[in-house]
C-alpha cells in the first residue's frame, strides 16, 4: 500500500520522471540549503557589525543592483548559447565570493564595505545566471510539465530557505560564521557535476547586434497582450513588499528581542510558508482559473506583511510569515509559468531575463526605502506603509490583465 502511495504521489510530478531534471533538483537542493546558510549570516554579519537597518538596505543593493545592468544581457546569453554553460559557468563562478567572505572572517578583516562589494559580486554572477536557469527547464521537461517543474523549483528554494538558516543557526553560534560560508562553497560542486552530464540543448548563433536583440525582445512583450501588465505587477511586488525579506533580522532584534537564533526561525517560518505554496501549486498541476489564484494570493501577501508590523507576538508573528509566503510562491510561480509559456521558444530567455531584471532589479530600491526609513521611524512603520500602496496599485493592474479582451498565447 505504501509503494503504491509512493507511486501515485510520484506520479503527480512529472517533472521528477524527467532523469535529467530529477538530478539536477537533487544538485540544486543541495547548493540551495548552502546559499541560505551564506544568505543568513550575511545578513546577521551585516546586522551585527553596524546594528543598522541602512547597511541591511545597502547590503540588499549591492545584491541586487547588478540585475538592472547585466540581467538583459543574460536573457539574450541565454537566446544565443547553451544555457546549460551559462549554468556551469556561474556556478564555478559562485564559489569565489563564499571563499572570500570566508578567508575575511578566519582572518579577522571584515568591513562591512568588503561585504558589500562582495555581494556586488555575487549579484552580477546571479545577474546572467537568472535568466538561463528560468528558462532551462522548459528544455529539460518540457512545455507540459513546466509547471510542475517551476512549482518544484520553488518547493526545492523554500525547502532550503527552512533548513539553511536554522543550520546556519547552530553553526554560527558553534563554529562562527565562516563555517556557513565554507560549506556554501562547497556546496556548487554537486550542481556543476550534474551540469556537465546534461546534454546541452546546443549554441544557437544569430547574427543581430545586442541592441537589435533588446530592443526585438521588448517590441515581442509590449505586443504580447496582458504580459506587460503582470510585468508591471512584479515590478510593483519587487519595489515595495518583497523587500520586507531582508529585514528579518531587524524584526528579530527591534521587535522581538529573539537575537541570530530567532531571526534564524522567522526565516525559516517564512521559507516553510513557501514550501507549502510551492508543493500546492505542484500537486493542483496545470492549475485552472489561474487568473482567481493570482488575484487572491497577490492581495493576501501584502495583507499579510501589513498584520506583521501589528503583532508583538513572536509565534504569532512566524504564522503570519508563514502564511504571507505562501501566497508569495502561489503568486510567482502561477505568473512565471505563464510567462514562459506565453513566450515562444526564440524569445523565452529575454522573456525571463525581463522578468528577473524586474522581479530583482526592483528590490535595491525598495530595500534602500526601507532602510532608510526605518532608521528614522522604526522598521514596523517602514514596512506597515508600503503594503497599503501595493493593494491599491494591484487592484488598478489586476483588471488589466485579468481582462479577457486583452489577448494573449497561453493567458492565465
């Protein structure tokens, strides 16, 4: 009986039959789990070297920034070459800013400036990586379990946004930070072996200059009916309430006295309402009437984040996280899957690069508006402001491309 639960409850992903996409889920999980370990104790080391939320904010920036100047570039990488060398690349790439901030913390020579550049670093690699990886997996599994291997993706991410920072934790307060960014090292190493067996969906040479590709790729989505709509929506989610994430540790400290332990469960309380959102997406498969469920999570999480700001209850407060990132993942991984499907196989990659460029490059902004903010009226008023906006907002965009008079391939 048990085998046979087994089987079905396999059978309802699809994307895992896929031998290639089920290696590379198992990789990446991996490397997931050590990315959360280095995101937590930079975020706490950040915190713990200057106790301000503007450093938080910078740090977020630095991070970020890179997407609004090399994300597009990426996409059109990722229309032009093997996306799965882009891939490998990146990732071998990725393991120099987690050896740095290591061999700075066992030697004594953190700055919160160095931190800063090194994370400048990371975002400009994440910045061509984003781009092949979301559109990857339409390569490896195919239109007709893309949705499941997105929703699975997420599952994987928010899988390891619960175990890295309670691991990251118990390490810290044992072994120092430099453990959390040692192993997170170490970690791409399963990611670029699996890689290297993939068999490459092969280099796709065009003639066209990179202007030429940009601009054809931003006529391609201003034509493509309710897409820019929804792109604006991300844009909207990334500028004002996606932000909040990088301020945990602030909550953590301010509001709830819990110091790196505490932080380390809110951060986990909201990666398992990821989790969760991300296994409902996977298991409801091709979802029906996709256009209601962006509608109610995209109104809920802000709601959610809004309720945060009022309670002084620290489990309380892990509940709402919980639920606030449950309708995150039900919102973005619905909107994502359309995009891509939406965008034919030539123009996917500038597609999603847009998507990134919006989705990440939004967030040094808001994350900047935050921290400051919060530094002069208090990190609950900071984040209680922008939720608000972003309902009002979301409602005006929502009718727009929940219109059924715009048209557009694969709508939701």
């Amino acid at each position: 009986m048990a085998s046979k639960a087994g089987i079905a409850l396999y059978n309802r992903f699809p994307a895992l039959q896929v031998r290639e996409y089920r290696l590379f889920f198992i990789a990446q999980f991996t490397s997931l789990i050590g990315t959360w370990m280095q995101q937590t104790a930079i975020g706490w080391l950040i915190y713990d070297i200057t106790k301000s939320a503007f450093y938080v904010g910078a740090a977020t920036m630095a991070l970020s920034l890179p997407l609004l100047f090399f994300t597009l570039i990426g996409g059109i990488l990722a229309d032009r070459l093997s996306k799965r060398n882009i891939m490998i690349t990146t990732q071998a790439l990725s393991i120099l800013p987690a050896l740095l901030l290591a061999m700075l913390i066992t030697f004594n020579a953190v700055h919160v400036w160095y931190i800063i550049i090194i994370a400048a670093m990371l975002g400009t690699i994440n910045a061509i990586d984003v781009p092949a990886r979301q559109s990857f997996f339409v390569e490896v599994v195919g239109k007709v379990s893309l949705l499941n291997a997105v929703a699975l993706n997420s599952m994987s991410f928010h899988s390891a946004r619960i175990i890295g920072p309670l691991v990251a934790g118990i390490i810290i307060e044992k072994l120092g930070m430099s453990g959390c960014f040692y192993i997170n090292a170490i970690s791409f190493v399963p990611v670029i072996l699996v890689l290297s067996v993939i068999k490459p969906a092969g280099a796709k040479v065009k003639q066209k200059s990179v202007v030429a590709d940009l601009q054809e790729g931003f006529r391609y989505i201003l034509g493509n009916g309710r897409m820019p709509y929804l792109f604006l929506t991300i844009a909207l989610f990334s500028l004002l309430v996606i932000p909040f994430n990088s301020f945990l540790q602030v909550f953590a400290d301010r509001v709830y006295h819990a110091g790196v332990r505490g932080y380390s469960v809110l951060m986990s309380f909201l990666g398992l309402g990821s989790l969760l959102g991300g296994t409902f997406v996977a298991l409801r498969g091709d979802v029906e009437r996709k256009t209601t469920l962006m509608s109610v999570t995209g109104i809920l999480y802000p709601l959610s984040l809004f309720m945060l700001c009022f309670t002084k209850s620290f489990n309380l407060a892990c509940l709402i996280l919980a639920v606030g990132g449950f309708n995150l993942i039900c919102f973005l991984a619905t909107t994502n899957t359309h995009m891509q499907l939406a965008s034919s196989d030539e123009f996917r990659g500038r597609v999603m690069s847009v998507y990134a460029f919006l989705f990440l490059g939004m967030t040094p902004f808001g994350a900047a508006m935050i921290g400051t903010l919060a530094d002069v009226a208090g990190i609950t008023t900071a984040v209680a402001i922008f939720p608000i906006i972003t309902l009002v907002c979301f409602i005006f965009l929502r009718n727009k491309w929940a219109d059924k008079r715009q048209t557009s391939p694969g709508g939701p």
